[in-house]
C-alpha cells in the first residue's frame, strides 16, 4: 500500500497505474453491486428495517480510503456501506450483519447504520448525523497523543453541517493540529430537503473560518478524489493539521431504500442526468478503455467476478444463524 | 487500621485519585475547561498540570459536546481520558455523545469495542447559583444500559471510586457533589480501590434504613443523630454507585428494620430514589411496617433565593421528621 501510493504521487493521470485503476474500479463495482442486493433485500422483505443505499457516490469512499493505510482510522455515517466496504469489510459479514446475523461485523446487534470493523480502522458507522466528528477527531488526537502516524477521516454528508458539534471539533483540530480530514460527502439533499435550502454562506468557509485548508471537488471523478485526499492525508502526516473536502456527488436512490416517489423534491431528468453523465464507474470505465488502459473485456470480467462474490456473500448472510438469545444482554458492558 | 488516621478533602482525594492513576498508566489524561493552571473553578485539579503538563491535563474551547466526543474517539483508540465537566448541568450539552455514542459502543460492535472513559462532573444544590448550575442529574445517566454511574459521599470512597473508575473498560459517569470538595475525612495514605456495586454501611441501626446518596448521607447521619436522642436507631446505607446497584444490601438492610427511606438530591419525580424505593418494596414486602418513602429535591427549578432554595432539598430535619412518622412516633 505504502508503495503504491508512493508512486502515484509521481504519476500523471495519463500514465495511471492500470493494476491499481483496475483494483479501484473493482472496488467501486463491488459497492455498486452490494447496494443493488441490499436494496433486493428490503423489496423482497428479507431484511429487517430500513438501509440508506450508497449507490452514485462510490467514488467518493473508494477514492479517499485508497489514499489511506489499513491502520488509518475512518467514521462513517448512515449511508455507510460504501465506506465500510472501501476501508476493507468484506461483504459476506456486511451482508450478515445487515440481516441481524450473529455472523455479522456486530454479530447482528449493530445492524446497516452501525457497522464497526476495528481490524480495519472502521471506528464505525453512526445514526446520529455528524455524530461522529467528535469520535474522528479525538481518534485524531489519540495517534497524535501516542505519536503514532495514523490520520483519521470523518465523512459526513452536507446535512451534517447542520450540528453544532462539527464545529466545535474543526476548532479544536486546527488548535492542536490534529492529522484529520473532515469529507463532507455533498449529494445535495438533506434527507428529503436540497440543500440550498438549508445551508446559508459557502460550505468551505466554515472550515476556513477555523484557518482549516478546504477544497471543493468533483467527487465523482475516483482519480481526483483519490489524488486529493492522498495530497490532504500527506500534509495531516507531517503534521501539518487538518483539511476539509468537499466531494460534489449524488445519491442514486432515495433517502433509504422506501423513499421510492421522490419527485416532489427532485425530478427524474436530474437522476437520469447524473446517472447517465456522471456516474462515477462509467467515467473510470471511460478512461480506462478510452485511454486504451485497458480493454472492456478486463472490466466486463471484473463485474462478472464481483457479482458472483456478492451473490455468494449475500447467501452467506441469508444462510447464517441468528444470534441466540442468550446475547440479548450481552456486551451491555465491557 | 493501628496507625493514627490521615485526613484530608475530598478535593484532595479526587486530586490524589487522579494523580496516582496518572502516574500509573500514560494513556490517563485530563480533558476539560479551566482544568491546567486554574486546577477548575473549584481547585480540585490545582498542582496536576505542574506534574503532568500541559499535554495530560488539557484545556479545552467551552464546547462540551466536541471535547466530550473528542474523549470518545480517544478512549475507543487506546487511550484512557477523563472529561471535565464543570457543572452537572451542562451533562444535558453532552448527552447525545454519551447515551448514544460512548453507552452503546461496546454492544453496537457486538463487544468488539470499548470505550474506558470518566466523565467527571457535579451536582448539587444549596450554593446560590440558580436553576441551571445546580441540579443533581444522576437519574438521567443511571437510566442509560451501558454507563456505570458513582455518586460517592466520602473523600475516601471518593479516592477509591475513582481510581476504579479511571481503570474500568467501560465509560463511567462520575459525580462529585460541589458542597463537599472542603470536607475533611480520613484516608489511608497507602493505595486502594473501591469496586462498583457495593453499597456501605455508614451507621448500623435497627429500627429505620435511611439509603442516602451523595450530598445526603450527612444529612442522613445527622437524622440518624436525632433519631438516637428519641429512641430511635437508624440505619444509614451508601449505595456509592446507582449502576451497578448493590440490590441486596437494601433489602437486607429494610428486612432487619421494616421500614425504609430513600433520599437522593436528585429531582424526586422518576429519580433514583424511585428505582431504589422499588427494588425495596419488591424484595422485602413481606417485612415492612410502613410504605418506602422517598426524599428528593422539590419538582421545582432550583431557584436563586436562599429564602426559596433552602426549601428545595432534604435536610436533617425533614428527614428526621419523616423518620418519625415512618416509626409512628409523632
């Protein structure tokens, strides 16, 4: 990992590193085809509940947790998966815990919005919007108090620059120079809301007005994703302080996978447009094969393999075993 | 213990609490407003910062909610913190980083993480600082599965409360009574530790149980004083933690004398005087004379007037009295 992203500072986006592109693209895929089930799932009353699908920002998760060690530390959010799956959880014991499995990550006591997967630095999903950035930020200031090189990355979605408690840590970490970058995943709608219409000032003023380094990019594009926060995550490594990103994107899906008739808050034109022009796995698709990278033949089998081990995962999760009673009061306490 | 007894404050047994706990394990910090050169308002840290630095004992912006997350994300990577909340008042900023994030960690993860966080804060009335800095709140957090809740009455309970608490996997709400950091008491000057959950016996009697929390064991041991001067021989037990709760020692306590009190600062309505009066009624039914009472702070906000305020909580006298009626000597 060290290595690779070594070279990639190096590398121009013409000259990618296919092996790496392609492992991108898998990835991307996999998180594409994960939802496509997960949402299988709750239309065929197989899950329990309801899930908040990541499908249209792929590039987003894909592209900063490239740019991070297994070690680093991430938090998640309610649409989670996506980030779960690019840090490294493999989809068999997302599927079982998104099933209520005691196979599951959380032995099926966390469920879709709360899946923690330490071995990978996944401090966890949370339900809380922005709920996370305190946990993030103080994971920040943990490896900087251990004097370890870890970096932290809090992603959140454009409603959570709602809560107060985001600014409070922006401005605790750029006191301390805490090795943090908040992601602020904007798809544009709070839940059900755009988010013209509840956000007032520019989104990277607020990081600035803390003497936060904030940028505003195109999230759909996984090599300028990839690439940016590889840049950010450098800096906080030399201890050079937190950063902010702001990744443009879009949720295919509705709000959760029952937020079906939604064009009293956005039109069908407007999912089909970014669907059609900027989704993130035809635009690396694009550049691979149009760059002459690669041949559609590599990407076609790259799917096919992915759907096959999603296909396989989600039986896991369907076949494996509920948790047994007996666990309903354990791991209350430590 | 053969040796003259050492006395000192309870303040100075948090400090020394702390300290040692400190000097034992690096990954022990201090995270707060006002907590390094200013020792608190109260001056219960002063000195710590001098041994520590800057760096383990921690000032902090005036933002609960993002130093007490901060604290979670710390605690959940390796580290051991100790959050300062000044007031118990200001729990009601911090409460979503609590219940929901630090209380549920370790069974959302399905035991795979853990949160070893103090929460260290206040309570209590009686010290003429209006509705919003004097509130006892240990009901809210003893409602919440996953916290651990000390309310403790002593400077030595005090030290070693918290010595457990700082070692403890778990997160630990821990709160000290701001009317008691100057009283004096004894406490060995060797190393020890209290464990959760064990409630203890602050006066033998026979004819009453007074289960008295924090601010209210004196108050307690002082009925209890004029009880004597009746006739009458009360008991004055200390639960030091509402969770773990130490259940039998209350019904075995109201089984010996079939009667029992319950007096807690906190607000009486839905209070931990309620959870404790029931687990009474259940478990020695059959040996008690008289209804379990309760004694709380008056359902109102803590108002500014010592005129007013004064009414508001339990005192000797109040509970004297009920003691009285309870044992049908008035």
């Amino acid at each position: 990992m060290t290595r690779k992203t070594e070279s990639a500072t190096k590398r121009s986006p013409e000259a990618m590193d296919v092996e790496q592109w392609l492992h991108v693209y898998e990835k991307m895929v996999k998180i594409r085809e994960f939802e496509e089930k997960a949402n299988e799932l709750y239309l065929k009353a197989i899950m329990p509940g309801l899930t908040h699908l990541y499908s249209g920002q792929e590039a987003v998760a894909v592209g900063v947790c490239e740019a991070l060690r297994r070690e680093d530390y991430i938090t998640s959010t309610h649409r989670g998966h996506g980030h779960c799956l690019a840090k490294g959880a493999s989809v068999d014991l997302m599927f079982a815990e998104l099933l209520g499995k005691e196979a599951g990550y959380c032995r099926g006591k966390g469920g879709s919005m709360h899946i923690a997967d330490p071995a990978s630095g996944n401090l966890g999903a949370n339900a809380i919007v922005g709920g996370s950035a305190g946990i993030a930020t103080g994971a920040a200031l943990s490896a900087k108090k251990r004097g370890s090189d870890q970096v932290a990355v809090c992603f959140f979605g454009e409603g959570a620059l709602g809560q107060g408690l985001l600014y409070e840590v922006m401005n605790m970490a750029s006191l301390w120079k805490l090795p943090i970058i908040y992601v602020c995943e904007n798809n544009l709608y709070n839940e059900y809301t755009h988010y013209s219409e509840a956000l007032a000032g520019k989104v990277t003023a607020r990081a600035e007005a803390f003497g936060i380094h904030a940028e505003t990019i195109d999230g759909q594009d996984v090599q300028l994703v990839y690439e940016t926060t590889k840049r950010l995550v450098e800096r906080a490594r030399r201890g050079e302080g937190p950063a902010f990103l702001e990744c443009m994107t879009y949720r295919y899906y509705g709000h959760h996978v029952g937020d079906i008739s939604r064009t009293y808050y956005r039109s069908k034109e407007e999912e089909q447009e970014w669907r059609n022009k900027r989704d993130p796995l035809k635009l690396l698709a694009d550049k691979l094969v149009g760059g002459k990278l690669t041949d559609q033949s590599v990407l076609d089998r790259i799917v096919t393999d992915v759907r096959s081990e999603v296909e396989k995962g989600m039986q896991f999760g369907i076949d494996a075993p509920y948790p047994d009673q007996s666990e309903v009061n354990q791991h209350v306490y430590a | 213990m053969s040796t003259p007894e050492r006395e000192i404050t309870f303040a100075e047994a948090v400090r020394e609490a702390l300290a040692e706990e400190m000097r034992r394990d690096s990954n022990v910090f201090i995270m707060g407003e006002d907590v390094a050169e200013a020792g608190t308002p109260f001056k219960v840290l002063s000195g710590l910062v001098e041994e520590f630095g800057k760096e383990r004992v921690m000032d902090t912006p005036i933002s609960e909610p993002g130093f007490t997350g901060m604290g979670i994300g710390a605690a959940i990577t390796g580290m051991r913190p100790v959050i300062d909340i000044m007031f118990g008042d200001f729990l009601t900023l911090t409460m979503d980083q609590i219940v929901n994030q630090a209380a549920k960690i370790h069974y959302m993860s399905g035991g795979k993480m853990k949160a070893p966080i103090v929460f260290r804060t206040t309570m209590g009335a009686s010290r003429r600082s209006g509705a919003q800095h004097s509130q006892s709140l240990q009901a809210w957090v003893s409602h919440v599965p996953g916290l651990k809740v000390v309310i403790p009455s002593t400077p030595y309970d005090v030290k070693g409360l918290l010595k457990t608490a700082i070692r403890d996997d778990n997160p630990v709400v821990f709160i000290e009574d701001k009317m008691m950091f100057k009283m004096k008491g004894p406490v060995p000057a060797e190393e020890y530790t209290i464990p959760f959950g064990v409630a203890d016996i602050k006066r033998k009697g026979d004819d009453i149980t007074l289960v008295a929390t924090s601010s209210m064991v004196q108050v307690a041991l002082g009925a209890a004083n004029m009880l004597e001067q009746i006739g009458i021989s009360a008991e004055v037990i200390d639960p030091r933690t509402t969770t773990p709760l130490d259940r039998q020692a209350f019904i075995e306590s109201a089984k010996k004398t079939s009667r029992a009190i319950v007096i807690d600062e906190g607000y009486e309505s839905y209070g931990v005087t309620a959870e404790i009066a029931s687990v009474i009624a259940d478990g020695a039914f059959y040996y008690l004379d008289a209804p379990v009472k309760r004694m709380g702070a008056m359902n109102v906000p803590i108002p500014f007037s010592p005129a007013l305020e004064d009414l508001t909580v339990p005192t000797e006298e109040t509970v004297f009295q009920m003691a009285k009626t309870l044992c049908r000597r008035d």
